[in-house]
C-alpha cells in the first residue's frame, strides 16, 4: 500500500469530523424532541385533570346537630363540630392545650354551642 498523501488525509478527517457532528446534531435533535414531546404530554394531562376537577362543584351538606351531645348553649347562633380519635396524637394536643382555651374564651364569655 502506498502511503497516503497529506491531503487525503486531511479530507479524510475533515469528512469524519463534520460525520461526527452530524451525528451529535442528530442526537441532540431526538433528546430535546423526546424532552418536548414528555413535556407536552405532561401539560395535556395536568390540562385535562384540572378541567375535570374544576367542573366538579363542592356539595354542601346539612349536618344533624340535635342528636350530638353539647358544651355550651344549644340555641347558640356559633357552633362549633368537634370530630376527634382517641388514638390521634394531633387530636391528643388539641384537647390537652387547645380545647381548654376555647373554652374558657368563648363557651363561658359567648353562647356558643360545641358540639363533641
């Protein structure tokens, strides 16, 4: 084999070279395609699920206070629903530090019926 010419070589690198950034262009084209494409897909469906969640309207729902026992004046124009768990740490600390502040405030100054 002969040896090559300097400017075959030269051409032959040069041909590599803008080979090679053909192939990078081509990679970052199907990267920033694909990131758009999950993009796109991800704004559709948070479009699609706040759609759906907006057209749902909140039901309003009469609650039954005379069949519940009462702290305070049952004919009082504020009441006040208590729901609580005897195993709930939060519901714990409610009763122990706020509770007893509430009603020394409110139930025994205001009428104000709380219903347990």
């Amino acid at each position: 084999m002969p040896p090559k010419k300097k400017s075959e070589v030269m051409a032959q690198r040069k041909a590599e070279a803008i080979k090679l950034k053909q192939q990078q262009k081509k990679r970052r084209l199907i990267w920033f395609g694909t990131v758009g494409v999950v993009l796109i897909l991800v704004i559709v469906a948070l479009a699609i699920q706040s759609t759906s969640t907006s057209k749902s309207t909140a039901k309003v729902e009469t609650f039954d206070y005379a069949n519940l026992p009462v702290l305070g004046n049952p004919d009082a124009p504020v009441k006040i629903v208590e729901f609580g768990d005897f195993k709930c740490p939060s519901c714990k600390t409610f009763n122990e530090t706020i509770k007893p502040q509430l009603q020394s405030d409110y139930i025994k100054l205001v009428p104000i019926d709380w219903t347990l």
